[in-house]
C-alpha cells in the first residue's frame, strides 16, 4: 500500500474530521508527506473541510 492509500484509509476509519498530524499518527506516514497528499485530495476536492484545519472525505 503506497502513502497516498495509507491516508486515505486513515479518512475512511474515522468518523470525524482528522487534521495532518493525526492522519500522520494513524497512518504512519510521515507528516510532511500527508501535509503533501492531502494538498493533493484538496485539489481534487476528495477531502473538504467542515472546519478549520480539519478534514474530511468529501459526500460523493
């Protein structure tokens, strides 16, 4: 599983909005690195945020 997976799944188990450094804990992943994937989920509009610095999957 690369990175990119690794963040997404840490969306899907939560049930509430995470911000970078949690994500980081949940998935292992280092935080500079989800800082740039979810930089990238942004653009593509796959996570929102329903509060500042906070994130989550987007209603599809």
């Amino acid at each position: 599983m690369d990175d990119k997976e690794k963040v997404m799944e840490a969306f899907r188990s939560s049930d509430e909005p995470l911000n970078a450094k949690t994500v980081s804990e949940i998935s292992g992943v280092d935080k500079k690195e989800v800082d740039k994937i979810m930089k990238e989920l942004k653009k593509d509009e796959t996570i929102v945020s329903p509060k500042r610095c906070y994130w989550t999957l987007a209603e599809k």
